[in-house]
C-alpha cells in the first residue's frame, strides 16, 4: 500500500455514521476516476467536505495484483472519514478487496450507478433500495437520472420518493454546482446527504460556500499537489477545471497547453506573483 505506512498506522478511523446522526446535510466528495485521489481529498476537506470517497476501483484487480493495489489507493492519517468505492460482480471478490482496505478506510461502496442509475419504473428503484436496507447497508446514494439520461434535468423528486420509502439515509446526486443548489436539492428531496463530483471539480471551496475558486484554493491544490507527489497531467488538469470560470478563452488556449510542472508555476507567478 502506497503513502506513508507509519502515518496509516497511526489513522484514527472514523464512524460515518456519526456524521449522519448529526442533524447537518453531510456534504460529500463523490469518487471520480483519475480525480478523487488523496491530494485533492485533502483540498476538499480544507474546504467544508464532510466525507470523501476514493475513484471506483475494480475489487478483483485489487485482490489480485501488488501493483494494482499501489497504485489505486493511497491514504494517511488526515484522510477520514474515507469511503472505498469497489466494483465487483462476485460477493467473495468484494469481500477480498474489503478485508484488504479495511484497517485504513471508515467504509466500503459497491458501485451500482455506472451506468445503472434510476429505473424507468421507479418501484423497481424502490424495491432494490429496500432491498439493500433489508442486507444491512448503511446507506444509499442516488442519481437521479436513468440510463438513459446522461445530460437531462435530474429526477429530484425520485430521489424524494427513495427517501421517503427508506428507514436509512439516503445521499442525493447529480448536477448540483454551488452550496446553493447544494441546500436547493436537499429541500426538494429532504436526502441526508449531498454528493458532488463536476461541481467540486470546478470549484474545490463550493461547500464552503464560494461562488468560484478562491485565489487561496489555487495556492492550497498547488502546494498539496507538489507535496504528494502529484503527476503532472493530473496537477494540472485539476488547475484547469479550477480556473475554467475564472480565466478568459486566451488565457486558457495559453494554460490548458502548458506541458510540465515548471511551466505552470511560471504563469501562475505571472497571473498571480505568488511562485
């Protein structure tokens, strides 16, 4: 396992629970593939994110290679509370992998939403929820769209309707972009819980209530970045989400080309004269 092992030994893991039993709307990081790794966990949780999952890993990669597991999931002490996100068709490969993560996570996710989202028939939707509730999990996250739909309005109130149907929390998802429709999506659908992928990808500090990316939170991804250790196409992908609303169209044909690490601290000292 990646990271410093003398700071994973030393995680205090935590109960997600206690987050939902708080009476708060929990807000969550959502696990993205290439995007949600440790460095930018630890830059949304500078930023008001209550709990953060890691990207989907496929649970028999996992199980099976040393490098698999290296490479797909790195934690430390400060990265809790933490959700492993697994893809699994077979019951004995998740519990493999979870048995594996399990001294260093707060919880495991079985991905059921890529690409099965809500059904058509919303009572089948239901019927599985329950089902899974009945199986003992701690809770469910929905997104509100079928297969279908990939850039349609999302089904807020189909979400409203899980909730109401379950005795367990349920997390809302799906095209919420600021704090405010953060609190809009949790009054339509009265969820426990708020996840956000794009919207946190483009600004970092959105549960901390800014419109876009702070200057600050610029400097934060830069610094985190460097110290973990951050490859470049990744640091620098997450800078162009950042400043997408906050850069011109020339200025991004100049910074979305940039091809090295240097070059990228050279025109924020530029833009901003900080480095």
């Amino acid at each position: 396992m990646s990271g410093d092992i003398r700071e994973i030994e030393e995680c205090q893991l935590k109960d997600p629970m206690d987050l939902f039993h708080s009476g708060q709307v929990v807000k969550i990081c959502a696990p993205m593939v290439r995007y949600s790794k440790l460095a930018f966990r630890t830059l949304v949780r500078k930023y008001s994110c209550d709990l953060c999952y890691t990207p989907m890993i496929v649970a028999a990669d996992f199980v099976r290679s040393a490098k698999a597991r290296d490479s797909e999931f790195t934690t430390n002490k400060g990265d809790h509370p933490l959700i492993v996100q697994f893809a699994a068709k077979e019951a004995q490969v998740l519990c493999d992998a979870a048995r594996i993560v399990c001294p260093f996570a707060d919880g495991i996710d079985l991905n059921c939403g890529c690409p099965q989202r809500i059904h058509e028939d919303l009572k089948r939707t239901v019927d599985l929820c329950q089902k899974a509730e009945a199986a003992g999990v701690s809770w469910i996250t929905v997104h509100g769209r079928s297969i279908e739909e990939r850039h349609q309005p999302v089904h807020y109130d189909a979400i409203k309707i899980i909730k109401q149907s379950m005795s367990i929390p349920v997390v809302a998802n799906g095209d919420i972009k600021t704090l405010k429709d953060a609190e809009n999506v949790h009054h339509l659908t009265e969820a426990d819980g708020i996840m956000v992928a794009r919207g946190l990808l483009a600004n970092p500090a959105m549960f901390a209530g800014y419109e876009e990316t702070p200057f600050q939170c610029i400097q934060d991804w830069v610094d985190i970045a460097l110290e973990h250790g951050t490859p470049f196409t990744c640091f620098h992908h997450h800078l162009m989400y950042m400043m997408e609303r906050i850069t011109s169209k020339q200025e991004k044909k100049v910074f979305n080309v940039l091809s090295s690490t240097s070059a990228v601290l050279d025109y924020l000292n530029d833009r901003y004269g900080v480095w």
